[in-house]
C-alpha cells in the first residue's frame, strides 16, 4: 500500500520536479523543495499550508517545515534530523521529498480524522450512524470550530461556543 501511494506521489510530482533548477548533486534546494512540496498539496487535495510558502530568503528546509502548524509536535526529532542532515549540503533528492510528502500527506490526514472524530463526539453521535442533513452540518460546523482552535473542546465549551456564534451571526443578520 505505502509503495503505491509513493509511486502516485511521483507520479503527479515528476514533471514539476523536473522542470526545478538541481544543484551539482542533482538534488533540490530548500525554496524548491518547498515549492514542490507545496504545489502537491494544491493540486492534489486543495490544501494552501501555512509555512510550506518558499520565502525570499534562504532559510533550512527544518527551519520552514517546522513552522508548519500541524508539524510542530508531529514530527518526530530524528526525522528532522534526517531531513536537515541530507539537505545540509546536497539538497533533497527526488526519493527523499516523496517520502516526506507521503509522510506529511499521513500526518494531515490522521490529524484530519482525529478532529472529525472529536467534532461527531462532541454532538453525541457515532462516526458508524447514518445522520440527517441537519445532524450533518452540526458535526461539520463543530469540525471547523475545532479544527480552527486546534484544541479539544469539551461538551460545555463547545455548547458555549455554538451560542456565541449563533449570536454573532443573528446581530450580523439585523
């Protein structure tokens, strides 16, 4: 399964790879890895992450990979290292930035599951029930509250922020 889902992450990366300037290694730079990085996502999930933007300066590949909000505590230390030992002075190969898209591509979407299954809690439904349209929006309103907040809410919070909100929007409205 992962070797196949490698092969579809090269597959839709390969030619924007290659159109990228190599270094003497014929390996990318940071502000290209991250382009790469970032024109995956877009392209193939829609994602704009925040900190994956190749910025004007040169900074480390770990520097910028570390400011991305869902990586801060995911990312285990000794792939860090990895990562800023083999880009230190030969760049990143074409493997090297497939297999960490395929990681950051997992982490999203676990992080992703992990806050639906705290947005249907939180409206006392199961993810295996069958939900009306209304039921639906409900967990899907909760969704976006907490995965804005990126927090867990209890029920009591939660409620209190539904309030506020609704409040929000029905003075908005008059």
């Amino acid at each position: 399964m992962l070797a196949k889902r490698a092969y579809t992450i090269q597959a839709s990366m390969a030619r924007t790879y290659q159109a990228l300037p190599k270094n003497e290694y014929g390996h990318l730079g940071s502000r290209s890895v991250l382009y790469l990085v970032q024109s995956y996502f877009a392209k193939e999930h829609g994602w704009l992450i925040n900190g994956l933007e190749p910025h004007g300066t040169e900074l480390s590949l770990t520097q910028e990979v570390s400011d991305v909000a869902v990586l801060r505590e995911k990312v285990p230390n000794h792939m860090m290292a990895i990562l800023a030992d083999r880009h230190t002075d030969r760049g990143l190969s074409f493997d090297d930035i497939v297999a960490m898209v395929a990681f950051l591509e997992r982490l999203i979407l676990n992080e992703s599951i992990d806050l639906l299954d705290a947005a249907y809690g939180l409206n006392n439904v199961t993810t295996d029930q069958l939900l009306s349209e209304e039921m639906m929006h409900e967990v899907l309103t909760s969704y976006l509250y907490v995965f804005r907040d990126r927090r867990k809410l209890d029920y009591e919070q939660h409620q209190n922020l539904r309030e506020v909100l609704a409040e929000q929007t029905a003075s908005e409205l008059a």
